[in-house]
C-alpha cells in the first residue's frame, strides 16, 4: 500500500506497514517531536489508543509511524454513533480531534489515533510546545492514592473523578468522588472493592478504563467480625426474598 496525504502542517507517505511524516513548516515539526514525546511518556494504558510511533528525527524533521487505513466519515459516524470508539484513559485531556480522518485501524484492526498533536500551543510562536501529556501532572498530585484497592489513603483534592493504575492486579480504572466522600465505600474491604471492579467492568467496553460508582458497591453491606468481613445481602435484595 502506497499513499500521500497532505496536511495543513505535515504531509504523510504511507509505504506498506510504515507512515511517514514530512513537516510542511516549524509547526509540523514540532507537531513531530510533540507526538514523538507524548507516546514515549505516557501510560501504557492510555498508549493503547495512540498509532504507534517508531522513530524521529532530532528536532522533528521526520516521524515514523505505524501505518493505519484511515477510516471513512462513514465508518466514523456508525463508530461513533454506537459509542464504540474507545478512549483508554484519555477523559478530559485529549490530544486529538474527533474527525474521522484523525482515526483509523491497525493492520490487526486495533482503533487507534493517527494525529494526536492537537494543542493549540503547537501554533502559538510565543510558546514552546510541551512535551509531559497533562495527566502526569495529575498522577504525581495522586502518588499516594495509586491503588485505593490495595492500599487506601487520603485523597490530597476534589475532584469529579479520579483515575488510578495500580501496577500489581487491578489495572486502570476511575472512581467518582462521591464513593471517595461516602466512608462506607471508601473504607471498604479490598474484597468489597474488587467486586465494586468487578461491576463496573461489566458495564464498561473492554477498551475504556471502568468507572467504579456508589451503586457497585450497594449489593452488599459489609460488617466487621474478628479480623474477617462478613458480606450480607443488601437490605433491599432480602426484603424482596420470599419469608
């Protein structure tokens, strides 16, 4: 496969497996560099949804990427309209543009990103483009809460959602602030949480991080004995059983 795509920044030559990215001005080339950073520092997660890059040239005057076939508006809009296109952590802070030119698949079918430098300091010639995505800033305010499963702390600030990577078992996965603000959810046992995952996974395409709830956790109520937990039927799931 062979072909040229032109761009108001960057023309792109896709040779077989390979897509090449020219840069049309300084703009292009720091949109270059800036993709070139951005994949290397972010989390393996939320790399997932980005084209993978292979290599640049110093000072970005050429990017090599995985080659993708884009996908039609066509395409995009059935994508879009079902709410099949996946996010991988990327909620707020996206790099990217919903267009279907800027999105496309995998030689192994994976939807992935193609163009993921849409920061409008890429443009601006009084700003120096960054190269830290800005959720490493997030994941540093976060240190001590890296896994509420595995070992719950404090929150440091309130926010709507919080994002977590535990390293270890559980993976990516959100949860909202009003479980952080209810303390018989946030307090409870490791057991409680993974089946509170567990739910949310169930509702959540395999591709986007799940987002733990308070009703996850309301099928059981938990109540200490010894050093064990005790799961009962919510009060609810019992009233409704036959005496």
């Amino acid at each position: 496969m062979i072909a040229f795509k032109r761009g108001k920044s960057r023309r792109v030559l896709v040779v077989h497996w390979i897509a090449l990215k020219f840069p049309r001005n300084k703009w292009g080339a720091r949109c270059n560099a800036y993709e070139w950073k951005l994949y290397k520092s972010t989390t393996a997660w939320r790399r997932k949804l980005l084209c993978p890059v292979l290599w640049c040239a110093p000072k970005g005057v050429l990017l090599v990427m995985r080659a993708a076939e884009p996908f039609t508006k066509e395409e995009y809009a059935r994508l879009w309209d079902k709410g099949d296109l996946p996010d991988y952590g990327w909620w707020g802070d996206e790099p990217y543009e919903y267009k279907a030119e800027d999105w496309g698949r995998l030689l192994d079918g994976r939807i992935v990103v193609l163009d993921y430098a849409a920061d409008s300091k890429l443009f601006d010639d009084e700003s120096q483009p960054t190269a830290r995505p800005i959720a490493d800033t997030e994941r540093e305010a976060m240190a001590d809460t890296f896994c509420p499963i595995c070992e719950p702390k404090p929150i440091k600030k309130d926010v709507p959602e919080f994002e977590f990577d535990c390293p270890t078992k559980h993976g990516p996965f959100r949860v909202t602030g009003t479980v952080k603000a209810t303390a018989d959810h946030w307090n409870a046992s490791q057991a409680r949480w993974e089946k509170a995952l567990e739910r949310a996974r169930a509702k959540q395409p395999v591709s986007r991080a799940p987002i733990i709830w308070d009703d996850d956790f309301d099928d059981y109520a938990c109540e200490p004995s010894g050093d064990e937990t005790v799961f009962l039927r919510a009060r609810s799931m019992v009233e409704t059983e036959p005496r």
